[in-house]
C-alpha cells in the first residue's frame, strides 16, 4: 500500500456508532474492568489505555500514521516539536555524553544544546553540516548522537544524509534528523539511514496553523529509553490535537505537491531581481547542493530565503508594501508567511553564530502558502519594486 493511501486509511477504533472519522477520545484516563486489569496493565503484561499523559487512541492513530510514512517501527507524540527533540537527547543521554550537531538548526534547538544540555554534563560540537569530513573529525569516545536539519532552517543548507549515516553506522552513533522542513511526503531520512526522525508537527503535518504538535519516530529499541523519559516527565499530545493532526495528514501529499510546485515558480521568478542579493531554494539550479537535493528529496519544499539588499530597514519596507503573505514567526500554513530570522527566531544567536549559517541582516525566510502562484508572484513583485529603487548591494 502507498505511504499516500496509509495516510487516509489507518485508523485506530471506531465506537459502536461505526463512524467514518475516528471519533475524538477528550478523556483523562480509562476505566478498568477489575484491579487485576490495572494490575497487568501497570505491569504492562497487557497493551492498552491507562491515561492520557501515557497514550490515547487519537494519538496512537496519529503516531501509527507517521510511522508509515516515515517507514519507522515506533513513535512517539508531543505537546510540541522542541518538546520531541529536547526529549530524544534527555532519554537516549547521560552526564559525560557528546553530541555532534549541524550549526545550521533551529534558534532553539541551538539553546538546547549549547545551553541547557551543559547542565548536566552533555557537550556538543557544532559543524558545518554540509561537510562529511568536519562530522567524522568531531567524533569523540564518548560521542553519541549525530543531530541535523536537512535542509536547515532558515537557510536551506542541506545534510548528505546517505554519507552521514555511513558514518554513525562506523561508529556506534545515533543519526536523528529533524525532517520538519521536507515532510515525509518529500524526504524519508530512514531510508536514507537515520535512526530517527522528528518533526514539528506545528507546521506542515497541521498546514493550517491551528495546533501545537511534535512527533518522533524511529527504531524500536531507541524509542523505548525516551518514551520512559516522556512518560514520567509529561510533555504529551493532548488527543484534540492528535485528532486535528491526523485528519490532516490525510491531505499531507496534495498540499506539499501544491506548496513545493509553488514555491519553486516563486524562487524562480524572483531570482535575479535588482532588489535582491540572492534567492535560495534547492531545486534551484544555482543552489549549490542541487544535485544533492534532486537526490534526497522528491521536491525541492515549500520553502525559499531572500537576501534582501539594504538589511532590516529594506526589509521591514517590504513588509509594510506586501499585501497578500503575513508576517509571523511561524511556517508550514495555507497561507503564505514571511519571517526575518536576525530579529525572530535566530536573534538570540551572535552575530558571528548567525552569519555562519548564512543569516544576513537582510535574509527573509517565505514559507509558500497555497495561494494561486500568480498573486503570489505578482505581490511580492509589486512590493520588491517599491523598495528596489535606489536600494545599494
């Protein structure tokens, strides 16, 4: 069966109604028959349903779905998708432990690492994550998880996933990849030999901005420490947005052809602007990994960066001129959404730390809706042409 059929087709139960849609489980706990069904459910001699903060049919039917586009044995929901990663490092880590992590990622996936594992002994190397070389040079004895976004957020530098997982498979060390960006419609990272995957599924798995979710799928035997670390410390998918979550993976594969076909046409269409340094997307045949992505990737995503000429100021004139994208921290949305990463989600981050990955003070990430591609095109070809006037390099 097609991972696109699995999306709409897996469900977990249906009540004695016999719905279509899966009815929603808004419940804290479950009843037992007697106490010796509590026992062995305790015991966990026997599967199923204790209490919510554990599993809930909305958000197994949820995690069963992603596994198979995924092409993953086990997962794990949360309340968020820094919740997913923060909980794959606190339950497959010790005190004493390294990492090895792209410095392409996310502001606070950074903060985690550099900041907050610290406090109980866990150190990480940050790489340039599109060089094998400097990953295998930061190994260590104690090294136990290689971590990178592929392609990074917000600059879309891509991980040669392949090459990476020949590494850690060399050494003993866990591959985890946040597949946010590509969506397992676009990019399946097991395949490609991580161990496992997490995504935030805020954004494109909802692609409605209306809940907060995060998933982690993978290898059986690595799932189980973390789902002893969430179990006991709770970051848990409420079932509400479970439910929401997994009605929308039903529509996943449409709405990524639609956003990724979109996505390119725009990049296309503003590369070469006077008002622009560059334009970035992988399917663009001046991105330097092109060839990397065609590769890995079916599409090239949903997502393009812009380096306006002028910085902030330009940039915050160009907000002011677009009539149709909305300005907001967020992405993955039916509608089109511009965000400025030097003063949002990366500002945290140094100067220094910023222009390594290639956060200009002009750079503006545009997560590609699914409005018609031609107004699309015609707003921020409108809005760039009232800024692009005198504007200097």
């Amino acid at each position: 069966m097609q991972k696109q059929t699995q999306a709409i087709r897996i469900q977990t139960e249906r009540s004695q109604h016999r719905e279509h849609s899966v009815p929603l489980y808004l419940t804290s706990s479950f009843t037992f028959e007697d106490a010796e069904m509590g026992r062995s459910l305790f015991a966990d001699e026997v599967e199923g349903n204790i209490y919510s903060r554990y599993s809930n049919p909305n958000v197994d039917e949820f995690i069963a779905k992603v596994c198979a586009l995924e092409g993953a044995e086990q997962g794990l929901a949360f309340g968020s998708g820094m919740a997913a990663i923060f909980a794959t490092f606190a339950g497959l880590l010790q005190s004493g432990d390294h990492v090895v992590a792209s410095r392409a990622l996310f502001g606070s996936a950074i903060q985690i690492l550099g900041k907050i594992m610290p406090k109980w002994g866990i150190t990480t190397t940050f790489v340039d994550g599109h060089d094998p070389d400097q990953w295998e040079a930061a190994l260590q004895p104690n090294t136990k998880i290689f971590f990178c976004e592929s392609p990074s957020n917000p600059g879309l530098e891509l991980t040669d996933l392949t090459a990476l997982s020949a590494i850690a498979q060399n050494h003993g060390v866990v591959l985890a990849v946040d597949n946010c960006f590509a969506t397992p419609v676009v990019q399946n990272p097991i395949e490609l030999g991580a161990d496992l995957v997490m995504h935030s599924a805020t954004k494109y798995m909802d692609g409605q901005g209306r809940v907060l979710g995060g998933v982690l799928v993978g290898r059986r035997e690595l799932i189980e420490p973390i789902r002893f670390f969430a179990r006991h410390t709770g970051p848990a998918m409420s079932p509400f947005n479970a439910w929401v979550l997994s009605k929308s993976l039903e529509t996943l594969y449409v709405r990524m052809k639609d956003h990724c076909e979109s996505a390119l046409i725009l990049a296309q269409k503003l590369e070469g602007h006077p008002a622009l340094n560059a334009v970035h997307y992988p399917f663009l045949a001046s991105h330097p990994q092109v060839e990397l992505a065609r590769q890995q990737m079916k599409w090239g995503g949903a997502i393009l960066t812009i380096d306006v000429k002028g910085g902030f100021e330009t940039v915050n004139e160009l907000t002011q001129h677009l009539q149709i994208a909305s300005i907001s921290p967020n992405l993955g949305d039916t509608r089109t959404i511009l965000t400025h990463p030097a003063s949002t989600t990366h500002s945290k981050l140094s100067l220094a730390d910023r222009a390594a990955v290639g956060i200009t003070p002009g750079l503006v990430r545009i997560a590609v809706g699914l409005e018609a591609i031609e107004d699309l095109v015609e707003d921020f070809e409108q809005a760039l042409a009232k800024v692009g006037v005198g504007v200097n390099a």
